[in-house]
C-alpha cells in the first residue's frame, strides 16, 4: 500500500505526486495515458516562465520531473471504483479495470475532463488544424481572422465574447431556438459590431482542404437549407465533461454535472481524499491552475497524513 494514491497522470496529478514524494512519503501514480489532455494539445503559449512550448514536449517534461522521485508509476491503468475508507487515517481502494487493486491512505483525484465533440465530419480530421476547443488557448492563433463558436450556453457566448475582441469576425451558432447564457453575455455579444448570431442552426461538417479548415455547413432548422461559412477556426463550446463516472456510488460528492464537489483546501467530503484540476469544481481549466491545484492537494494530503495515525 501507498501513503499517498494519485489517479490521473495530466498536470494536476504529476504536480501532485512530485510534492508529496518530496514529502517523503511513498506515493504512486495511476494513469490511464500519463500526460492527459496536455498530450493532444500542439502549442502551448500560456504556461507561464515558457513562451511557447508543445503539448508532447511538455507531457515529456511531466514524465522527467516525476522520474526525479521515488514515485511509483503505473501508466495504462484505468480506475474503475473507490472503495472509502471504513475509519479515520484507514486504507482507501481503488479497484482498475484490469481487476487490480491499490491501497492508500490518501487518495488525489485528478482524472481530468474531455471536450464533447460534435461528432461531424471534418471534426476530428482538423482537430488542432483549425477545430479548436480553448478560446483562452487558442484564441490569439486567430487574431484577425474569421471564426465561428458552436455553442450558445454561458460558455460559447463567453468564448465568443473574448474571440470577438480579438480575432476579424465570429458567428455564434446555437443548435436551439435561442442562446442559453446568461442574458447580460448575450446582451453584450448582440452590442459587438463584428458577431453575427444563428439560433436553430445545427452543424453539420467541418471543411477543409486538407491542410487547414476553410469552412462551416449548417442546417437551418426552421427551413432545412444547408448554408456554408467561410472561416478559418471552430472553436466548439458544447461542454466540458469530467472524468469521474468511475466515483459515482462511491460516497463521494459530486455536482449535477459530474465535477468533484472540493473545498479551498482540495479536500472532498471523504476525509484523506482530495481532488484537483480539471475533474474538480475549480473554476477555469487549465494547466497551470491544474497544476497550482494538484500542489495544493497534495499539501492538504500531508495535512491530512500527518494529523491521522495509520489505524
Ligand atoms: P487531464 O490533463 O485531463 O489529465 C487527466 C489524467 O487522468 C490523464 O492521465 C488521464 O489518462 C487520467 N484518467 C482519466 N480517467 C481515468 C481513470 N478512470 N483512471 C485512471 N486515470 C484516468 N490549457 C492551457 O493552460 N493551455 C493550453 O494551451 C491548452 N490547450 C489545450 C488544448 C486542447 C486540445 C485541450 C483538450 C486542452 C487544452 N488545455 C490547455 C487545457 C489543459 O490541457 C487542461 O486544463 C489540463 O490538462 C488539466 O489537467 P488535469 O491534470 O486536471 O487533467
């Protein structure tokens, strides 16, 4: 068994385990793809001390770091259960997909989030070349040109707001009859001169010609036409899902939407497991907050390891 569990291998969990090792405390890390979303991301320019950096490169550098310390990594393995502790300062269970099981007294949740994708043709084929999923990423990549956001909740009208400031032009499309954000988001996009707003709109393909994307094709769906965009970024804004299907049952806290409900302390409602980055309620996802929040975990961690005695 481990003092210290860490499931997820992104930035917040790498950060996490390198400060509870430092700690001295035996720590594991349990990943299903060490690296997390850093992995599928081409540049970085917002990793603050590092003007431009790759999403490999720097998934590299989390692998190097971790390397440094006594840490036990286990890359591929899927948590499928938590199993709480039955008293104070006891043994946690994570069961895996393979069948294992791993124990600690404290456990750091850091599986992550994924992007829903729209799931049309073109998305994935110009994923990075133009299909882009982080306004505050990737944003600037698009100053002066022609983008669209796909999504009309708080979080594309968010998005297009931002982009709106900094690219050419942005159309919103919003696949239900009117926006969903908040009206004071929608009265402010409506006010920017360079944002055209489509209601009953549903995307249809991504185009490209090869290379880059060029265009967007969307079904009015009052009248059925289809209608072509020309553009050279889609930024898609229809939900950040956690990974934390795996928790449910488990006793542990979670919103509606499936984050894991933490305190200012990372800690959730079980005592000795804490959580951080982009599965948890922390507003804003990204890597260096994930990995301030994993850091802050793994603290609490040793808070939490040294107040309560193995049973
Ligand atoms: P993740 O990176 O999602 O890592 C989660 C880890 O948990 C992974 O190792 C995963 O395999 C593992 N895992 C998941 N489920 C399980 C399970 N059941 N059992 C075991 N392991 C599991 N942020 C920026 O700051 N700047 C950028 O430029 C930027 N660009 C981005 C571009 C793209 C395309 C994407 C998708 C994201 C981008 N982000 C960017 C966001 C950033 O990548 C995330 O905020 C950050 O990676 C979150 O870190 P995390 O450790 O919380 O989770």
């Amino acid at each position: 068994p481990f003092e210290v569990l860490v499931v997820g291998g992104g930035p917040a969990g790498a950060a996490a385990a390198v400060y509870t090792a430092r700690k001295g405390f035996s720590t594991g890390i349990a990943a299903e793809r060490f690296g997390g979303q850093v992995q599928d991301t081409m540049g970085i320019e917002n990793f603050i001390s590092v003007p431009y950096t790759e999403g490999p490169k720097l998934a590299a550098a989390l692998e190097t770091h971790v390397a440094e310390y006594d840490i036990d990594v286990m890359n591929l393995q899927r948590a499928e259960k938590l199993i709480p502790a039955s008293d104070a300062g006891g043994y946690h269970e994570v069961v895996f997909a393979n069948g294992a099981s791993l124990k600690a007294r404290s456990l750091i949740l850091t599986t992550g989030a994924r992007w829903r994708n729209l799931g049309v043709p073109g998305e994935a084929e110009y994923k990075n070349k133009g299909v882009a999923y982080c306004p505050h990423c990737d944003g600037p990549l698009f100053k002066g040109k022609r983008v669209a956001v796909i999504g009309g909740g708080n979080s594309g009208v968010e998005a297009a707001i931002d982009l709106a400031n900094i690219v050419g032009h942005v159309t919103l499309i919003e696949f239900d009859t009117k926006l969903r954000a908040d009206q004071v988001l929608v009265d402010k996009l409506a006010s920017m001169k360079n944002v055209d707003i489509f209601t009953s709109a549903q995307t249809t393909e991504v185009e490209g010609d090869g290379e880059k994307v060029n265009a967007l094709v969307y079904k009015d769906r009052n009248t059925g036409e289809e209608r072509k965009i020309e553009l050279e970024g889609v930024f898609v804004q229809i939900g950040l899902v956690p990974n934390s299907e795996w928790l449910k049952d488990s006793g542990l806290e979670l919103t509606g939407r499936g984050e894991i409900v933490i305190d200012d302390k990372a800690a959730t409602n079980l005592p000795g497991v804490f959580a951080a980055g982009d599965v948890t309620t922390v507003p804003y996802k990204q890597i260096i907050i994930a990995m301030g929040e994993g850091s802050k975990a793994a603290l609490s961690a040793f808070d939490y390891l040294i107040r309560n005695e193995a049973p």
